[in-house]
C-alpha cells in the first residue's frame, strides 16, 4: 500500500511538470532591449578621477577618468552622468569605453547579464567653457535581480580644434547599435557585421571605430524547479555559471572606403560549460577625416570549454597589472582604445564575485611618439579559485595635424 502510494505520488507530480512543459513557448526571436528607464541620479558616486592624459595647446587635448556607482538589487542598469570640462578651444570631442569593472556586493553568484555601455555622450558647447557629457550603463546580476553591485567604468575622452584637426565624429550622441541572438546551433563565438551608411564622412575619407559598450545576457528558457503549483516555467530568465566572456572589435585600417559606407566586424563568447542562446548587444562611434590615422589590432577569440583536470589554483583572486609601451607611433597624437578581451576561468566554469578589465594611466610622449598605458584585470569567485586568465588587444587611434608651426615641447 506504501508502495502504491508513493508510486501515484509520483506519477502525479511527474504529470504536473509534463504538463507545465507541453506549454507553448514564446518566441525566442523578440529582442528585449535594455532598460530604459530614467536614470536615478540620486545614487552618490564615489571614487571618481580625471586627469589629464596628454595636451597640446589650442589644438588637442586627452583625459583619463574612471567612476562608480553601487545600485541595490532589483531589475535595471546602474547608471552615471559624468561631465568633463574641456579646454575653451575644443569644439569637437568624444569618448572611449577603456574598461569596466563588476563585482556583486554579497558574495558570488550565478550570471544572467553583464553590461558596460556608453549610451549617450554630447559636446556641448556655448555658455562658457566647452563640456562633454556622456551617460554610462553597467549592469552584473543572475536570474532574480536580488543582489546589489558595484560598476565603475574607465574612460579616455578626446576634445580638439576643428582647424588643427580634420576629422568629424559620427553617431555619438547614441552610438551606432547592433545586436542579435546567438542560439545553440551557431556555436560559441558570435559575429556582428555592422554597415554604416548615414553620415557626412567623404568617400575618400579615413575613418576609425570607437568602441562604446556591450551587453551581454542569457536568453529566456524553460526551468523546472521544486516549486508550487507550476514546476516548470516557459521563458524563465534564466542565469548560469560561467568560465568565459570576450569581445573583439575588428577593423583593418583606417584607409579610405570608395563606397563611402564603413564595415566593421565585431566577435563575442558568453558561455558557461556548455553552448547557450543569448543576446549580444554591442556599441561604437566613428571619427573620420584627413587626419585620421589606425594601427588595429585584433584578438582572436578561442572558446574555452571547461572540463580540464590540470589547471592553476593560487586561490589569491587578486588585481592583476601589467605595464605595456609601444614606441615610434608615425601620428602627431595618438589614443589607446581598449578593442579586443577575453577573461576565462582555468579549469570549469565558476560562479563570479568580480569580473573586469581596464586601461589606465595613459601616458603619451611626443619628443619619441612613444605611448604607455596599464592594463588591469580580474575574474574570480569568492574564493579566487581557480586561477583566470586574461588577454587584452589596444588599437591605436592616430590623429595628425592639418598645418601650422612644429609643435613646441614644454621642457617642464
């Protein structure tokens, strides 16, 4: 009698999910766009920094800075409004994402979504000196929105005279957005072509890619779970772990497009162990002209499938930094762009405490062309084991002077 009893129990419960399960599912095809409520700027930021990366006078100028933000659990991006004072010549400018930093607040989790996204930025000029304003987005959580985070973000901002520097910037206000779902079938590494036909730029005009952010997030699936009085759920966000996540922004050079329509490729990985669908957003903007000039670099994405029994484990989690110069730079100015990443776990995928990479303290020294910056990165759990491994592309964007007097070195 026991037996029996257990037996429908059984049945019964195995009925409840099968039909929970015979559900139809939504369409998987409908992109769910990022949170686009109105930011609230009442959140403090803390830990903010600019500083001036390189100058020449009346005609360029770059800036540095890095910000962050912590947002309490629930659905939504973290968001910031930074505002950079420029010199009073400039009349054009923008900004580069040069790194990003998460962490969640209370230990480690599963993953549903990682952002870093600059959403808007703006020149704005008249009424005083010159600002560049810009937002920024970032985002870390799993499948309940139930834990609060930290994001900071690290930026290089440019701002020049029109008449010393032939180049305009293209999409900036909103940057130039493409985005997809990658499902099972496509494989681990994504490809984004994306076209841009709109603009000023000349057909014989050089142009260069700025990236601008990316968004990353599992797509909805069906779940079962011990729970009442539905077990399964179609189209449940859905969260996992993961062992890797990588970006790589291809262009070739800055050489002129006859066609006058630029083209440019973007690469990602989001995946745990296994292959899973989910969205790809990505962002860039576009500076073009005569005096701009490219030395591309571009990272070649290889995904890691975990499952390895031979592997590092230091257990320190830490920061890890490395000082790169490269020498010799044929440009009258030259900005580093953060264009290529991939941070994966040695051994298996892993639950995430903190996950980040970042440039910073740029450093360019006209007397020998000569650029230096830093590059930081982390990935680990609460324990930081296992070890991470990181990789990292920089292309070079190169503006040249249209004329004028040799530029006069400060020998302070």
């Amino acid at each position: 009698m026991i037996r029996s009893l257990s037996r429908f129990i059984y049945l019964s419960f195995l009925l409840v999910i099968l039909s929970s399960c015979v559900t139809k599912p939504e369409d998987r095809d409908s992109f769910v766009p990022p949170d686009e409520s109105p930011p609230d700027l009442s959140i403090p930021f803390y830990n903010a920094t600019q500083e001036l990366a390189f100058e020449d006078e009346d005609r360029f100028v770059m800036v540095e800075g890095s910000e962050c933000v912590q947002r309490d659990h629930g659905p939504g991006s973290a968001t910031m409004l930074i505002f950079i004072e420029m010199p009073d010549y400039v009349d054009r400018g923008t900004v580069v994402l040069n790194g990003w930093d998460l962490r969640y607040l209370n230990g480690d989790h599963e993953i549903r979504q990682i952002r870093a996204d600059i959403t808007h930025s703006k020149l704005v000029t008249g009424g005083g000196s010159p600002n560049l304003v810009f937002e920024v987005q970032g985002e870390i959580s799993d499948q309940n929105w139930d834990d609060d985070y930290e994001f900071c973000v690290y930026y290089t901002a440019i701002g020049y005279n029109s008449t010393a520097i032939d180049a305009v910037i293209e999409g900036d206000y909103s940057g130039i957005t493409a985005w997809a779902l990658q499902r099972e079938a496509e494989g681990p590494v994504s490809t984004l072509e994306t076209i841009w036909t709109d603009g000023s730029l000349k057909s014989g005009d050089s142009a260069a890619v700025i990236p601008r952010g990316f968004n990353f997030q599992y797509d909805n699936e069906a779940e079962c779970e011990w729970r009442l009085p539905f077990p399964c759920k179609w189209e449940d966000p859905a969260d996992h772990h993961l062992i890797q996540v990588a970006y790589s922004l291809f262009q070739t050079g800055a050489s002129p497009n006859p066609d006058g329509n630029l083209h440019w490729v973007t690469q990602t990985i989001f995946k745990d162990n296994s292959i899973r669908a989910h969205w790809i957003e990505i962002r860039a903007s576009l500076i073009g002209g005569t005096s701009v000039e490219l030395r591309a670099d571009f990272l070649p994405l290889n995904p890691r499938s975990g499952g390895i029994d031979i592997c590092r484990s230091t257990g320190d989690g830490k920061v890890r930094t490395e000082t790169v110069r490269v020498d010799d730079l044929p440009f009258d100015y030259a900005v580093p762009m953060l264009t290529g990443w991939d941070l994966n776990y040695e051994c298996d995928d892993q639950h995430v405490e903190r996950v980040g990479i970042w440039i910073h303290d740029i450093h360019f020294d006209p007397a020998t062309n000569g650029l230096e910056y830093q590059v930081s990165s982390i990935l680990r759990d609460d324990n930081g084991n296992p070890d991470f491994n990181a990789d990292h592309r920089i292309t070079i964007l190169g503006l040249n002077r249209v004329s004028g007097p040799p530029l006069e070195l400060n020998p302070d």
